[in-house]
C-alpha cells in the first residue's frame, strides 16, 4: 500500500507518523508555540529528526467552536510558512490541513504533497476537483457540519455503519475525479462525544472495508485528558496508550503532537510483530 507524494512512493504497509506543526494562535493544544520563523523551523527539524514522515500545517483552527478565518488570514498564516519550509528542508513532504481549495492549490504550488481536509470536500464545492487536478494524495475525514456547529451534531443510530457509507460516497466522488492516493480520518472529536470516539477506536478495523489507509488523530485531545481528569499538556502518556491501540488495529499514519514518543510506539509494535513469525 503506497502513496505518491512529489514523486516518491512511501510505503504505509509500516505505519507511518505525522508531526503537527499548529501556526494557529488558537489551537486547543499548542496554539501560539510557533510564532516566528526560529521557532518554526527548529520545531519542524525537531520532528523530522525524530522520525517524521510527514508534517502536517494547519492556520485555521479546526478544534470545536473555533473562530472562523477568512480565507485571507489563512493565506497570510500559512503561504510564508510552507515556502520557508520547502526552502529550508527540499525534501519534506508537507500535508497542509485546509478545508478550502484556493488553499490547496497554491500550497501545493509550493512545493507542498498532501492534502488533509476535515470537512472531505463538504466546506469547498470546488475542494476535490482541484485536488484531482493536482495530482496529489487527499487525506478525507469525518465530520459533520463545521468547527463551529460539529460539537451538536453527535447524534447517529450506526455511527460505524453511517461513516462507511458516508467514505463510500466520498471515495466514489474522489475517484471519479482522478484522486488516485486516499487515506481516510474517522475524525475523532470531530462529531463525537467520547463515548462514541473510544467505541471507533475500539472498532477501527471495520473502516477497512474502504480498503485504504487510515489516518488516526487522537495526541492529546479531551477523549483522553477529560476521561483522566488532567490538562492536555499532561495527556502524553494515554496518548501513547491510544496510538498504539490505533496501529494494534489498523492506522497507516498516526497524527501527532509527540513524534519521538510516537516513532518509538511503533517501533516496539513493529519488533513484537516480527517477534510472532519466530514462533
């Protein structure tokens, strides 16, 4: 199973992390870390140094009852960003994290490689015909209505049921218009109350019937750090816990905050399985 991203193919038969690089002053987790172009860079090298495959850039803050962003502010947020990134590191493989296909295009013509929308096309009419045109992997995820409606629209009779049907729509519009590389996001917290999040953790496996890569974010956000009653920055070990049950079954990509940690997640999952063909 490999994506083509700038032309070289990446394997996701070994599951693979993605470090967030948050430029949003108002992230629920590291909003306003990265302010300058020091901070950005050496965080961004602090990943890639650490195990990333790709790095994910997201302006517009997608966490529930989040301001909205022009498309303007977006620009300005996240344009600069990825050309100093690609100048700095030619051979990172950027996933930018927009709902908005001008976005899209013009990252892209920046040298970014991937596409990661929340919304799966449902925010930007023009979303997956453009990213069809480019060329270039679409990450799609689940999520009804928008940041700021999502957090009363948690309501389902088949929540597992409901998200493949909703993948095999999406998938079948993607594909009809010459998306080739699709990974799907369940979209954890986006549209769900924790209960229902623990039950997809728990149930990922039947989101293979799409046959695609999965991508799981779940690095430190409230399903774990409201469950344990502490604050997101002290959510690190259970989200270890939940990545590695996250690979246990089935996530290609895991999204994280903590790359280190996560690289050494799966590094240990990878010896335990080589450890099993012994037997």
């Amino acid at each position: 199973m490999t994506i083509n991203c700038n032309g070289s193919l990446i394997d996701l038969s070994t599951p693979k992390v993605m470090g967030i690089l948050n430029i949003t002053p108002d992230s629920f987790y590291d909003g306003g870390l990265y302010k300058n172009e020091t901070q950005i860079l050496n965080q961004t090298e602090k990943m890639l140094t650490a195990g990333a495959t790709f790095i994910d850039i997201g302006a517009y803050s997608s966490r529930p009852g989040a301001d909205h962003v022009s498309i303007e502010e977006e620009k300005n947020r996240i344009l600069p960003i990825v050309e100093l990134l690609v100048n700095r590191f030619p051979e990172i493989l950027l996933s930018i994290d927009t709902f908005r296909s001008e976005i899209a295009k013009s990252c892209i013509n920046l040298g970014a490689a991937i596409i990661n929308d929340i919304s799966g096309g449902s925010l930007d009419p023009d979303m997956i015909s453009v990213v069809g045109e480019l060329k270039v992997p679409y990450i799609m995820m689940h999520m009804k209505g928008s940041p700021q409606t999502m957090k009363d629209l948690d309501q389902y009779d088949d929540l597992i049921g409901e998200m493949n049907l909703y993948f095999a729509k999406k998938v079948f519009e993607a594909r009809k218009n010459g998306i080739n590389d699709i990974i799907i996001d369940p979209g954890f917290g986006f549209a769900k109350n924790s209960t229902q999040n623990f039950n997809l953790l728990q149930n990922l496996k039947l989101l293979k019937v799409q046959e695609l890569p999965i991508l799981v974010g779940v690095s430190r956000k409230s399903m774990i750090y409201k469950t344990l009653n502490i604050k997101a920055h002290m959510a690190l070990n259970g989200t270890s816990v939940l990545n590695t049950v996250a690979v246990l079954n089935g996530a290609s990509i895991i999204r994280v905050h903590d790359v280190k940690e996560a690289v050494e997640c799966i590094s240990l999952l990878n010896t335990l399985k080589e450890s099993n063909s012994y037997n």
